[in-house]
C-alpha cells in the first residue's frame, strides 16, 4: 500500500498516468519508521524512505497507511504470508483499486516537506493563472518557508536618476539608465528587471488597496513591475505565462508622515497635472524595510494585469505588512489629476473571482545567514 501511495505521489508529479502495476511490498525486517517502495519499474530496485517524511509529503498519517493496508489485505488482492518473501517478483492491482487510492490521496492537500522541497518554483511556475486582484484567505493558503529569500538588487543603492510621471491614471515611476535593478529568489525562476513602479489608490483609507489579504483593506497599494529577463523587453515579456513579476506593498494610512516618503512626496507635488513629469532620484524607492523585504512572509499566486489588456502573465508576490504612509502624503497622491483636469478618485480593479483548483501560496521567509 505504501508503494503505491508512493506510486500515486509519482503519477501526481509526472502527470502521467499510471500505467505501471507492478508494486512491491515493504520488507518485514525494516525498522519501523522506514518503508520501502520501488523506484523503478523497469528494474524493480527498492529504495528505503523515511515513513514520516514520505506521510508528511501527503498530510497524511501513518495511520492511514496502515488502515489502507490492511484493507487491501483484507480484498484479498494482498497475500500477507508472502510479504518481504518474493521482493523480486511484483504483485498485480487492479486499476479500480488504483483509482480509488488516487483519489483519497488527492483529497489531501499537500504539504511542504524533504520531498516537495526542491520542486517548490517549479510547481509554482505551473500554477494554473487566475485574474488578478484576489481576496486571500491566509488561514487557506498552503505555507510554504523553505524558498529562497527575495533578493532586490540595485533599487536604491545607486546613483541612478529616474522620472516620476502622472500619465493621467496614476503616478509611475521608471529609472533613466539602462542599468536596471533586479529581482530574484522567492518563487522565481531567473532573474526579472525592474521596468517601473505605480499606485493604486481610492477616496478613503479602505478601499485603496487592490489585493485584500483576510478581508483587510488599505488606503493604497503599490505595485513593482518587472520583466522577465529571457525575454528582449516589457512589451515582450507580456506574451509569456512566466512574463512578469509584479511585487505589492499594501499602504496603511497612518496620522504621522514616514519620512521614507518624503522623496517620493516631493514629487507627487510637481506632478498634479496629467503628462506632468519630474526628475527624481532613486531614493524614491527606499521607503522599504529591506529586513522587512529578506524576512517579511508574502502571498505569491500565478494572475494577470489588473489593467487592460488583463493578460494572465504575472507572478504577484504580496507582502503581508503593510507599510505606513502618513494620511497627508497620502492625499498628495489623491489630488493627481486625470486627462480631464479632476482629481483621480479611484483606479483600482475589484477582487477577480479564484477559479477552481486555483493557488495562492503563504510564503514565510526564513531569516538569511547572509
Ligand atoms: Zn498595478
């Protein structure tokens, strides 16, 4: 039973289907805590895998082992005499006995363990992709510690210049060099480029945000865009699942001004008329905790733009604490002005609906040795 259970977790990685019936069963003389399972069908070889590991990978107990076990012994499919006497020749199990043991063990969710561990970006690249903002369950999500840490490299220590614009629907922010900064770890695979960095804002301090984490709403929300770096450009890397990276800090009004902001506040200033634009430096971006970027757990899911043209191309990666950002900084932000000279009131998209089998991952950072 435990081989194929195994068997199933293999069927589940590959995708294939299981066409292989041939299991072995666990050698009486282990020690308890160790089951062994056969790693190749072609050759029958049996290798031996922590039993508490291996139910770990599945959320399952050892327990249930047992009892499935014994259930099959008791179909009478099992010879429990010939157990751990004939290793080298394979039983037969029909494939509605299989059927039924995929579906119980995809009734588990899975959960991080020694054997998910070095799959973790690649089974995030393949997430299936959903519109983009969501209302995220924390309690829901499947936590995930063992990614690596964020690395943000070049966003503010450097003497690069960039532009901050008003292009009538938000204020945006992009670097003048192309000596870009770079994002990488996490649930990425490669490195992605800073492209730009916008808001998203609403007449009150609740409804700014575009993600809600356990139903919490914010005044504002700020979004880093990045590309894929395989990709030539932005405009390229948009065709692609694996296109863009887009990092959100959700912005907490608070009564008192954070200075990190002052900067950035400057120029929200100079730049109330729409197609305004304004030289501003890239301390603009260091209103970040970078030990809050390093060990700040986040949400990360496969979704889309939250603007046109919604293209289905984003890893988000959401941190959870908000960042404060005094009341009257903030309303700097709400006096830019769209094309028709009035006040932005309001450009953020509603929450997008989680289409089955969809995932959001709880990531915890672990704190980096570095
Ligand atoms: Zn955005």
């Amino acid at each position: 039973m435990v081989d194929l259970v195994k068997k199933v977790e293999q069927q589940q990685r590959c995708e294939t289907d299981i066409n292989e019936k041939n299991v072995e069963y666990p050698d009486e003389n282990l020690p308890q805590n160790i089951i062994a399972f056969a790693a190749d069908d072609s050759t029958f070889e049996t290798q031996q895998v922590c039993l508490k590991m291996f139910c770990g990978t599945l959320a399952i107990t050892d327990q249930i082992i047992r009892t499935a076990h014994s259930k099959l012994d008791s179909c009478g499919i099992t010879s429990s005499d010939n157990r751990g006497k004939h290793l080298n020749h394979p039983k037969k199990i029909d494939d509605e006995m299989i059927r039924s043991v995929c579906d119980h063990v995809k009734s588990f969710q899975p959960v991080e363990s020694h054997y998910t561990r070095k799959n973790t970006t690649e089974q995030i690249s393949r997430l299936r992709a959903s519109q983009s903002p969501l209302a995220i369950s924390l309690s829901r999500c499947p936590q995930w510690s063992s990614l690596d840490t964020l690395q943000f490299k070049g966003y503010w220590d450097n003497e690069v210049n960039g532009i901050l614009l008003n292009n009538g629907s938000t204020a945006y922010f992009t670097f003048e060099s192309e000596v870009r900064p770079i994002l990488r770890g996490g649930p990425l695979i490669g490195e992605y480029v800073f492209e730009q960095m916008h808001f998203h804002w609403s007449v009150d301090d609740f409804s700014g945000c575009e993600h809600l984490l356990d139903g919490q709403g914010y005044a504002a929300e700020c979004h880093f865009v990045h590309y894929n770096s395989k990709y030539e450009s932005m405009e390229a890397a948009v065709g692609h699942p694996d296109g863009l990276a887009v990092v959100g800090f959700l912005l907490e009004a608070v009564d008192a001004p954070n200075p990190r902001f002052d900067r950035l506040v400057e120029g929200f200033e100079r730049i109330k008329k729409s197609e305004q634009s304004v030289r501003v430096t890239s301390e603009s971006l260091s209103w970040m905790d970078s030990d809050d970027l390093q060990e700040g757990n986040y949400v990360t899911y496969k979704g889309s733009l939250t603007t046109p043209p919604y293209t289905e191309c984003v890893t988000w990666i959401i941190y959870e604490k908000p960042v404060h950002i005094g009341t009257e900084q903030l309303g700097l932000l709400r006096q830019l002005e769209g094309p028709d000279s009035i006040p932005i009131e309001r450009n953020v998209r509603p929450t997008q609906r989680h289409p089955p089998g969809h995932s959001v991952i709880y990531v915890k950072q672990v704190k980096s040795k570095l």
